[in-house]
C-alpha cells in the first residue's frame, strides 16, 4: 500500500533514500513517487496509437478490435516501459473494452533461461488467478480443454509424486480453478528453479503445441464470453512483462525463431522488448514492432535546453530524496544532466551520492558520482566505441545501426531520442579520457 500522494514526504536521510532504492521497482498506479513523463518524452501519442492497434481509439471511444494482435513495447532498459505500461493498462481496463492481465515473467519465470513454452503457462497461470481473484467462478466446458491436455499429453511424462497427484485431480474434473492454479504454479516454479524435467515438459509442450495452444484459445473464447455477458469487457489483453530483459540470443530465440508459437496464440498482446531488437534487422515483420518509448528528453536536438523534460526529472529525483538533503539547486540540477534523462541512470546517481555523501549531497559528491558512473563504461567501452559515439555527437540524426551500435544502445553508452529520429551518447561517457582522445568526426 502506497502512502497518500498529499501526505507524501520523501526521505529525508541519505541512508533511508538509499535503503529505498530499488532499479527494478516499477510503480503501482496511485503510487506517490510517480511523475507523468509523457509530454517530457515528446511522445504524448505513444497511448492512443497502441490503443489504436488494439481497436480502441481513446478519443471518441469507437471500438473495432482484431480477432489477434502481438505487440513488441521497445525502449531502453529501466527507461520507465514498466511503470508506463501499468498507466496504460489502467486506461485499457477503465475502458472496459479491455480485461488486462499482467503477467510478470521475471517473477514467476527464469529470465536467463526463458522459452515460449513456460510464458504460455505464466500467462495461462496469471488469467485465471485474476480471475479468481475477481470473483469469477468458471465451468466445466470453459476448463475442459486444458484439462484433457494436461490429463493425456503431461500426466504420463511427469515423475514428481505431488505434481502426478495434482494432474490425476484435475484431469478427473476435481479442484475447479484453485486446481487448475495450483497445478499451473507448480509448473511455473518448476521452470524458474531448473528442475531436472524441464527439458523433457519443454519437449512435450513443443511436440503437442498445436493441441494446447487450441486448449488455451478455446479458454479465451470462451472467458470472453462470460466477461461480455457481465459487460465487464469484450477482450482479454495480456501484458507480458520482463522479457526485455532475457540475454541476448534468448531474445533472438523467444521474438524471432519462436515467432510463429507466439502469433498461435490468438489474443491481444503486449511483450516488453529491448531497444536493440528493433534495430538488429532479424525482426521479419510477423509480430508488430513499431511502438518505442521515447526517452525523456532533457535538450533539443539543435541542443536547445528542453525546459518540460528537465522540470520532469527533477521532480523525479526529488519524490525520492527530500531538496534539503542537496546543497542547492546546481547539484539537482547537475545530476539531471548527466543522467541522460534515463530514469534508472538518475537512480544510480542518487545512489552513488548517498553512498559517498557525509551530511549533504554537495558539488564534490555529485562529481564523485559522475566519475564512478563513468568507470563503469570505462570497462566495456573499446577506443573504436569512443570514435563512433563522438561521430554520432557530431552528427545526431539516425544514420543506421551496426552491430556495434546496437550494443552501445544496449549498454545504454548511446541514448535515443525523439522515437529513434536523434541519439546522443550518454553524458558520463563524455567525461572519459577515451571520448576527449577519440578522432572527431568530419565536418
């Protein structure tokens, strides 16, 4: 439970500011630390066209929704995707075109090991625990098919007692949607702690895909049925969270080899993704990828001051440590700057600062902060790194990606703005010896 936003007083000792970071937290709705970014990333319609893409459009409410849509949601890790999505998915639910449900794969899942085959039963787990949750008590016909699938194709492949026990329950009929739930948890823990069975439920998910993923619409067909007839909503919509952060050629793996899985299910769907998946050229067009969230700007891209999108940072680092915990307004505004206008590199800061800081965060600790921020590229960054990030200062406007590029978006060294119209490498790696030695660019 969140602390009442007129009541709210950000903390007002370096240690409890530090204690409160955290760079995964993304915040509830209601949730008194949250600032609206969307007019700082000059992307105010990044909401009506998503919207849009699923047959809402939120300025006249007409509704025409596709039989199915996947979505991709780009941006730069810990860019705020999280905490954006969740105000989305607020307005999708008030709507009440739209029964969202949330699944967050890095809770239930194993983001380094993550396959298509165990999201399907993150996503399968989080619908009907909402659904419970609200109320909802559901029939034979609409649990039948994912009961036979469990009870023919994964009872006789399993050799965990309990889970054999559980199968044998549910593919009798007997438990209702608790059953189903708690036979779904067990699978989903399975996976994220790496049982010895994995590979082989893997296997058997695959070889009898078809046959699930029917199991699974079916069971939305027929929940969308039930919502409608409550005038609850007329679509389930599945936000899937925290697979933007598998590795690399499990992101290759999940959006591009298993594409045709993904688009089997036959639901609306968003998937957070990773900024440089959009740009690696291997995405072939079979799931919609042209969302990207725009980064908080902080200048234009003549490097005019961008007034709305510096007033919006501040306003974020300062509901996490209280302005007289700062010797002045330099030192807030100074670690703004050199955050780049990425949320989670202002966190760093901050959390650099608390860590160095006696009595105040005062000129000498925010450069303390920059300069150990900025170590920490020093060691992945190469010298031919350096000439391209100074290349593209020189030149900002998008001139392609290489693969290099793509890594240094990544890694963050290199931000983008504007929706990917503009980069600017990030502000600390200015400060390092290599980008001052690196050649300049060409006029």
């Amino acid at each position: 439970m969140t602390a009442d936003a007129g009541s709210y007083q950000p903390p007002r000792h370096l240690l409890e500011v530090l204690q409160k970071l955290d760079y995964e937290e993304a915040l509830e709705d209601g949730d008194p630390r949250y600032v609206d970014s969307r007019v700082a990333r000059g992307g105010e319609r990044t909401f009506i066209r998503l919207a849009r893409k699923f047959g809402w459009d939120p300025l006249s409410n007409a509704f025409f929704a596709p039989s199915d849509k996947h979505i991709l949601f780009f941006g730069h890790i810990g860019s705020g995707k999280t905490t954006e999505l969740r105000r989305y998915a607020g307005e999708l639910n008030a709507s009440r075109h739209f029964y969202v449900v949330e699944v967050d794969v890095l809770a239930k899942l194993d983001r380094n090991n993550l396959q298509y085959t165990e999201v399907l039963m993150a996503m399968a787990e989080s619908l009907l625990e909402r659904l419970h949750d609200d109320g909802y008590a559901l029939g034979e016909e609409a649990l039948a098919p994912l009961r036979h699938w469990f009870g023919t194709v994964v009872q006789t492949h399993t050799r965990n007692q309990e889970l054999s026990a559980d199968l044998k329950t549910v593919a009798e009929g007997g438990g209702g949607l608790p059953g189903l739930i708690k036979l779904l948890a067990h699978f989903t823990a399975a996976f994220k702690i790496g049982a010895s069975q994995k590979t082989e439920w893997r296997r058997e998910i695959r070889n009898d895909f078809t046959t699930l993923a029917a199991a699974f619409n079916g069971l939305l067909r027929q929940l969308e049925l039930l919502l409608s007839r409550d005038q609850r909503a007329a679509r389930l919509l599945f936000l899937i969270d925290g697979t933007d952060k598998m590795r690399g050629e499990d992101t290759h793996k999940f959006f591009v080899q298993d594409a045709e899985q993904l688009l089997a299910i036959q639901a609306l769907v968003i998937y957070t993704a990773p900024l440089d998946l959009k740009y690696d050229g291997r995405l072939d067009g079979k799931l919609d990828a042209d969302i990207v969230l725009p980064m908080i700007k902080l200048v234009e891209r003549d490097g005019r001051p961008f007034v709305t999108g510096l007033d919006t940072m501040r306003a974020l680092l300062l509901r996490r440590a209280d302005r007289g915990l700062f010797a002045s307004d330099a030192e807030v505004d100074r670690l703004v700057v050199f955050s780049g206008g990425h949320p989670r590199e202002l966190l760093r800061l901050l959390k650099l600062c608390c860590e160095v800081a006696d009595a105040s965060i005062d000129a000498a600790v925010v450069e303390t902060a920059i300069q150990k921020l900025a170590s920490e590229y020093r060691y992945f960054l190469r010298p031919d790194d350096y000439t391209l990030l100074k290349a593209i200062d020189s030149h900002p406007a998008h001139g392609g990606n290489d693969q290099r590029a793509q890594e240094l978006l990544h890694r963050l060294a290199l931000l983008q703005y504007n929706e990917g119209t503009w980069r600017r490498s990030h502000p600390v790696v200015r400060t390092l010896e290599g980008y001052d030695l690196a050649p300049s660019a060409p006029a």
